[in-house]
C-alpha cells in the first residue's frame, strides 16, 4: 500500500513546518513548496517558486497528490491559482485559516455559523481578515465545496513559532527580575499548539472532512496564571517575580494588551472574540489539546536551541513590552 501524498503550501515554518513533521512521522510522501527562503524538515521533497510572480507556480505544473494543504495569508488570488491549477490531481484540498474572518464584533459563544467578513478569491492583498476569507472562497471555487476544509485557527502557539508571542514571555520570564503579570490570574485562555493543529488538520483531510472549523482549545483550557507559571517552571528562573496587576492599572498604565502584552487582552469585547469562542465541532472532530505546560517548555527548548532569544521578524512589527515601561509601571 502505498503512502499517502501530501503537498504542502508551505511546509517550512511554524504550521506548515508542524504539518510537515507530522506528516513525516506518519510515513507520509511529503512534498513542499515555498520560495525556498527556508529548508522544509528532513525527507520532505522541496519544490520552490514564488506563487506571487508570473510563472511562479511552474513547479506544481505536473504531478498529482492525494491532499493538499495551503497556509497562504496574503493576496486571495494566489490561492485561487495554485488550487485551480492543482484540481484534478489532488483529492482534497485544507485551507488553514482563522477566526478572524467573522465580522467584528465576534460575541462570546460564537462559532462556525457566526456571519463572516465580505472578501474576493480574486483580490490581491487586502487586510488579513478579507485576504483569510477571499483564500477560503477561492479554494473552495476551485475544488468544490465537498473537497475543501476550512480550518479557522484562534491563537497559535508552540516550538518554532514566528510571530513572537510566547517567544516574548519566555525570554521575558528568563531575564528575571519583577514581571508585570497582567491579571487576573483567572482570565481564561484559548489557543491551539500547531503540532495539535497538525494532528488534526491531517486526520481531518485523510477523512475527507469539509466546511469550516474553528480550531483553538477550549475556552480556560489554561488561564493567564497557568501560562505564566509554566514560563517560569520551564525557564528555570530563580529571580522571576510575577507581579499580577489588575487590568485596570494595566490599561491606565498606557500598556496595550496583545501587542505589548502578547496573548493577553483585558476582559471585554476582545477577549471575548479571542477568547471564548464556542469550539465544539473541533472537539467532536477529535482535536486534542496537549496541557500548556508541554507547550511552553517545549517551545522554551526550541529557544535555547536558538540561543536563547526570539527569532527577529521585522514584517510582524515591534511585539513585547519596552523594560523602562514594565518599570515605570511596576514602580
């Protein structure tokens, strides 16, 4: 019996690097394809090419796989091109994409049904939340609504992650010192590490699952009190302080949730469109989620490996709070 064909839109980091490992370990044929700016795990079959430019899909001109998963964030039309090039010869197609395409306001409590933005799979790069929708539009255009699944992430976390979330905490944590821990202790998360996001990604396409889900763990699955503990369990700092702080005073301190506290949002209309959505066709689906305190220490590894410091992603912006600032606030 032969092994099951994978071809990755992606495939080198973060998600598509944890979609590839996990299709590996399972024996999988794995074939990547990405502008070649990084090397996908060991064993995948590399193909390059930039799906931005003319001609720039070339690679996936011949060959045929039995699914294929595409990470893509930007211009819609890109994922409109690679899937109406590749229908015909893949038998299902995964779009990984996220909560943020319901419109604004997103209540407490809300999931696959909630009204989604308006959005083109023709568009060139627009906001993400438009660019997330347009891609789940032209991918299910192209293959049809019975081949494609829709998988609408929450906040990601885990080894190799390049956005600089967790990343931040535990370098922050390590540094030692008193730590401006924003409250409360309580305040539920909801998050999915991309190796379970992997997981089940790759189950759900081999069963042939479509439409959207929303794939993030349950609301408190850990809480803001969780997180921060398992940052110091796992860095080993005998000087962390974690000094909790009521939002409030976070908020009259002139600090801003998410950005300068990467995770955190104050309890409100934000955290509950983060936070407290309703993820139960996930759960029946067989998403499993691992405790945060593997997580952490093992994206706390990964750092070590990288020396320590989280890796510089100029495109993403300024993510953390500045020392003075944290001091000043503290004081």
């Amino acid at each position: 019996m032969r092994p099951t064909r994978l071809l990755i839109l992606g495939g080198t980091t973060f998600v598509g690097r944890a979609l590839a490992e996990d299709a590996l370990a399972r024996g999988w044929s794995v074939t990547t394809f990405n502008r070649g700016n990084a090397r996908p795990p060991r064993g995948a079959v590399p193909l390059r090419g930039d799906r931005t430019t003319d001609g720039g899909l070339a690679a996936l001109a011949e060959g045929e796989w039995d699914l294929v998963v595409d990470t893509w964030s930007n211009a819609p039309r890109a994922v409109r091109d690679a899937a109406r090039l590749l229908a015909g010869r893949a038998r299902h197609f995964t779009y990984v994409s996220s909560r943020s395409v319901y419109a604004w306001p997103i209540p407490a409590g809300a999931d696959e049904g909630a009204p989604v933005v308006d959005a083109s799979p023709d568009a060139d790069v627009t906001e993400y939340a438009a660019d997330k929708r347009g891609g789940e539009l032209a991918a299910e255009a192209e293959f049809g609504r019975d081949l494609t699944l829709f998988v609408r992430c929450g906040l990601i976390l885990g080894p190799h992650e390049n956005v600089g979330r967790l990343p931040w905490w535990l370098a922050r944590v390590a540094r030692g010192g008193p730590v401006l821990a924003p409250g409360p202790r309580e305040l539920p998360l909801q998050y999915v590490d991309a190796r379970d996001l992997a997981r089940w990604a790759l189950d759900a396409a081999e069963r042939g699952l479509f439409g959207p889900v929303d794939l993030v763990s349950p609301s408190g699955h850990a809480t803001m009190g969780e997180l921060l503990d398992a940052c110091v369990a796992a860095t080993g700092s005998a000087t962390a302080e974690l000094r909790w702080t009521a939002p409030e005073r976070v908020e009259a301190a002139g600090i801003a949730g998410w950005t300068e506290l990467p995770i955190w949002t104050p309890p409100g209309e934000f955290h509950d469109a983060l936070h407290r959505s309703d993820v139960t066709r996930a759960l029946a689906t067989g998403l499993r989620c691992r405790p945060v305190g593997e997580t952490v220490a093992d994206t706390w590894r990964w750092l070590v490996s990288l020396g320590g410091a989280p890796p510089a992603v100029p495109e993403r912006g300024p993510l953390g709070l500045d020392p003075a600032k944290e001091a000043a606030a503290l004081a």
